[in-house]
C-alpha cells in the first residue's frame, strides 16, 4: 500500500498483528510508525513496558523468541526491528540473485518465524522497519502481506509531491489558488532532496497564523523564504527566458545576500543540465507533459522546461556545462569568484549557437 491507503486503512480498520514499513521516503515511515504506536498504546505511559526495539540483522530464533515473549504488567507485547535486511533480494556469495540458482534447502529457522506470523498471539505485535524497497518474492514479505500490512513509501520526488500535498492541505482544511500552485510545483522543482519535515513544519505555521482558508503566491513565499534552492530559482526562470539584465540583476542579489557560490553554481549545472535533457527527449518525440516522467518533475514544470529548451542549442547548453565544470573547480579553490558565473550567464543568454 502506499502511504495514503496505510494511513486510511489503520484509521478505518482493526489493528494487525504484523507490520512492514518499507521504502525511501522516512518522513511516511516515521509517520506511520507514529501512528501505529498512537493505536497500540492510547495511553503513553504503556509504551515503555510494551514496546521491545532491535536494530539490524539479529538471529531468527532470538526474533522469534522476542515475539513469543508473553508481557508482564501489560497486555501487549510489541516488538520493533528497525534496519532489517530480512526483506532485501537474496543473493548468493558470487552476486547472483539466489532466485536463479537451484532450490535451496529450507530454512528451518524462517520457516518457523513464517508459521508464527500467521498465527501471531492475541498479545503479541511486530513492526519490522526496512529503508528500502523490499523484494515482493521473498517468502516473508508475502507473509506479512498475507498476515498483516505492508507500507511501499516510495520517495517523493517534484512530479510525485502533488499526493503529499493535497493530503496535508486536507489536513489543515485549506485549498490553494492556480497562482501559487504554480509557485509551489515551480519552488519544488529547485530542490535536489524535497524537506518534508520542514514543509510540513512551515504549512502548520502557515495554517496557525493565517485566517485564509485559501492559500496565496504571497503566503507560500513567505514559508519557502528560508530554503536557499528555492530563493534562486527565479534566478533560473530568467535564464530559460534568456534575459540576460534579469539573470545579471538576480545574479548579484543572491551573492549580496550572502549565498554560496557553489550552492548558486550547483544548481545552475543541474537547471542546464535538464534544459540538456529535455532538448534530447524532445529529439525522441516527448512533448509537453509527457517530459514529466523521465525529467522526473511535475507535468507543469516539465511542459515549461520543455518551452524553455527550445530557446537552447545543444552546442550553446554544452559549452556551458564545460564552463560550469571549470568554474566549480576554479570558486572553490579561491582561484575565481562571481564573475565566472556571470560569463556563464552571458553566454548562455546571448549566445545564439
């Protein structure tokens, strides 16, 4: 399941006995694992009697035994094993996937853990945790599938964010006018890693200070004001609009501010780089939304790379890689400053091939 349907499914339905947390995405596993405990343990104080937790690989017996466990002042036992290899895809000591070599002979020990899975104590809970996105053929993912719930939290990414926030703007009961949607898909589409700690820290604040019910461009700027990605990335719109006094003016604003001339250096190679990326795709045939998946950002923001992209040469958007490469080297041996970033800013707004 993904995040939304765990997350509806422990508000509507009965606890289960088993669970997997999987994925990329820790803000939904931590999220989850809260509210999985919120459920077992109404009243705080039960958890510190309750809850048994165990880190990394440990022998399937002693995992069996902390299970069977039977609680003392307390009616439940839970046990949580976090940083488990148990789901990972097995692979035999030359590298290959076990899955292609002959079959192997039983694991007793698994076999037991599989067969106490499926019959769990009435008292007895357990809640593995694997940062990774487990192997569905594995004989205990189709266990705990079977016997209890499985979370898959994939990574939010630009072009997959729009769930997280449509969920949280649920939550806090408030909608979002075009103008700063289009901000929001545009300040997201900066960041290499999306916050969602932070965000989510900065919504509720939004929500806690603001009467609005709908949110504006002015009221999201003012939540992204702190995130550096964010503040140069209209920095980045005067470069796909070549507009070149604009970029220059942005330019010299964010250095007067203080920003760091690699962070600033970084992001431009990454804009000129999926600028690159979009000109190949559009050589294949991908237009306007269709950018979104392979760019691996929102469809809005991928239909305007795209428009941007066509303003660009491959030789002018190559020649500019090289120099970015070059000033990356030169800025952070001291041996340069900001006027190898307003070259590269000339050269890409001017220069025609």
């Amino acid at each position: 399941m993904n995040f939304g349907e765990f997350m509806a499914s422990l508000r509507k339905g009965s606890l289960r006995h088993v669970y997997l947390l999987s994925g990329e995405e820790n803000y939904y596993i931590g999220k989850a694992k809260e509210r999985i405990l919120e459920r077992l343990f109404p009243v705080k104080e039960e958890v510190q009697d309750s809850l048994q937790q165990a880190e990394g690989d440990m022998d399937t017996d002693e995992l069996i035994g902390l299970i069977e466990t039977a609680p003392f002042f307390t009616d439940k036992n839970v046990v949580l094993l976090k940083n488990t290899s148990l789901f990972r895809e097995s692979r035999t000591e030359s590298g290959e996937k076990s899955q292609s070599r002959a079959k192997k002979t039983p694991d007793k020990k698994m076999e037991r853990l599989l067969q106490l899975l499926s019959d769990m104590p009435e008292y007895a809970y357990v809640i593995f945790v694997a940062g990774y996105k487990p192997d569905r053929r594995r004989k205990l993912y189709k266990a705990v599938e079977q016997y209890g719930a499985v979370l898959e939290a994939e990574a939010v990414r630009p072009w997959n964010i729009n769930g997280w926030l449509q969920g949280k703007l649920q939550a806090m009961n408030r909608t979002m006018d075009r103008e700063a949607e289009l901000y929001f898909a545009s300040a997201v589409s900066m960041m290499q890693q999306i916050p969602l700690e932070y965000m989510e820290k900065e919504f509720d604040k939004l929500a806690l200070f603001s009467v609005e019910r709908r949110i504006t461009k002015e009221a999201l700027a003012e939540v992204f004001s702190g995130v550096p990605e964010v503040s140069a990335f209209a920095l980045m719109d005067a470069v796909s609009a070549k507009n070149v006094r604009k970029a220059l003016m942005l330019l010299r604003r964010q250095i007067a501010d203080g920003a760091y001339q690699p962070l600033l250096l970084g992001l431009l190679a990454r804009h000129v780089r999926q600028l690159w990326q979009a000109k190949e795709l559009q050589a294949k045939g991908y237009r306007g939304r269709a950018l979104a998946k392979p760019l691996e950002l929102s469809p809005v923001i991928a239909e305007r790379l795209g428009r941007a992209a066509e303003r660009f040469s491959v030789p002018v958007l190559k020649k500019a890689m090289l120099a970015l490469s070059d000033a990356d080297y030169l800025l952070k041996t001291g041996q340069a400053g900001e006027e190898l970033l307003e070259k590269v800013l000339i050269g890409l707004c001017c220069e025609t091939s």
